[in-house]
C-alpha cells in the first residue's frame, strides 16, 4: 500500500502525487470516477482507449455491406423522406 497526501486548493482542485500517478498509469485527460463509501472517498482511474482500439469490441449484427451500399440506401431513405415532405 502506498501512503501520499495532497492539499485541496481554494477552488477544491488537488494534485495526484506523481508516485501515485504513475503507479495507476494515470495520464493527462484521463478521468477518474469519485466513489464515496462511508467516509472513504475512493478514487477508480477510467482508461481513455484510442478509437482503433475498439476495433472488433461489439459483436456485428449483420455483415458489412460496404460503403457504396450504405450511402445508396441513405439516398433512398433521405429521397423517399424527401418525397413525403417529412425532410
């Protein structure tokens, strides 16, 4: 267990002690989640993951038609719309 202290500022903002920061892996823009237990606060790092990363993260529901096919049924989603008037 590792034991650091920071103080509060007058605009209630700290500074996670640079041991602390490294031993979690916490970076800039990261963002952590303030869980209050009792009268512990418990501090739980939410890890940023690049875009790529999520790559393959959700099961596909259907096979990917491709680009072309997707903007074709766009337009023909948007021209019937169109059509009706409900633009």
């Amino acid at each position: 267990m590792s034991t650091e202290m920071a103080t509060i500022t007058a605009k209630g903002q700290i500074t996670i002690p640079k041991g602390i920061r490294q031993a979690l892996g916490i970076e800039r823009r990261d963002r952590l989640v303030f869980l209050l237990e009792d009268d512990r606060l418990i501090l739980i790092p939410v890890r940023h993951r690049p875009l790529g990363e999520l790559y393959g993260v959700l099961p596909a529901t259907r096979p990917y038609p491709g680009h072309q096919a997707i903007r074709q049924e766009v337009r023909h989603e948007r021209g019937e719309r169109l059509a009706r008037g409900d633009a």
